[in-house]
C-alpha cells in the first residue's frame, strides 16, 4: 500500500474547540490515516472580516492511504461528523471544525474544490506556525515552510501548554 505524506491544519472557535480538536484528530486516525506528528495548539486571531472569538489552530502530519481527492472527502465527512454545516455557516465566520489540507506530498492540484498546495498557506500565519512547529523544511512551492513564516506577523499567536 502506498501512502503519502499530508499535512492537515485543524481549526475550531465554537463550543469546545479544544476537545474538538482531539476528536477531529483521533476520528482521522481512526479512519486510516496514520499521525506522524501533531503540532501543540495555538490559539490564533479570527481571520476575515467576521467579528468571533479566537481559533484554536493545529497541524498535523499523515500518512495518508487514499489520494487526494478521498482525503478531502474523508476531511469533509470528518467535519459533518463533528457538527459543521457548511450549508449555514458565514465565509470566514466561526467554525465548529475546520480541516484544510496545506499540503499532499508534492501534488499541484488546481481544481475548483480543491487546491494543492492550499492556496492561501503562504499568507496565513495561523497555519505556518504549527507547520513549522513539526515540518519547518517542508517546501510549499519551492518555499521552505519556516522562511514563509519569517515574512509574517506571527505575534499574536499564543502556544497553549
């Protein structure tokens, strides 16, 4: 079987973001995909123009069985399982869960519901810290993930013990 390396950044601000994340994780696992490494979590400011509460954000690496495509889908059914109903949520407004795939091994995917890289991870602090936390060399588009994050603000992100 072979399997690729993903990285996925988890994001919550509703309910329990906390005990979501931990649930968001072991549910993936539980589904195939083996976690190599997982970020702390960082409690990041809202990005966008909608006024809510701090996210809390993590990162994690798989190994991953399916192809990119059955990732988003298993990303996806994750986020329904734990309360996400994209259908009623506002663009960039609070989240029960959020799971976005930065990166699946070295595949350029430029489709209308899927993007990889993710489009927007150069610019988002909130995702590149974590990153950087467990896969600082980790090339984005010839771009080493920790030399990303050097020409950001990272400064309000807070690391959670």
């Amino acid at each position: 079987m072979s399997l690729t390396r993903a990285y996925l950044c988890l994001g919550a601000n509703v309910g329990m973001p906390r005990e979501t994340l931990a649930l968001a994780v072991a549910t993936l696992a539980r589904a195939g995909l083996t976690i190599v490494a997982r970020s702390a979590l960082y409690r990041t400011p809202p990005w966008g123009p909608v006024p809510q509460p701090p996210y809390l954000n993590q990162v994690v690496a798989v190994d991953c069985p399916l192809d990119a495509r059955g990732l988003l889908h298993l990303a996806l059914l994750v986020e329904r399982m734990l309360g996400r109903d994209r259908a009623r949520e506002v663009r960039f407004g609070p989240r029960t869960i959020d799971i976005d795939i930065l990166a699946f091994g070295d595949a350029r995917i430029e489709d209308s519901d899927l993007q990889l890289p993710h489009p927007r991870l150069m610019e988002r602090a909130f995702a590149l810290v974590p990153l950087v936390e467990i896969a600082p060399e980790l090339r984005i588009a010839g771009v080493r993930a920790a030399d990303a994050l050097a020409r950001l603000d990272a400064s309000a992100i807070v690391k959670l013990a």
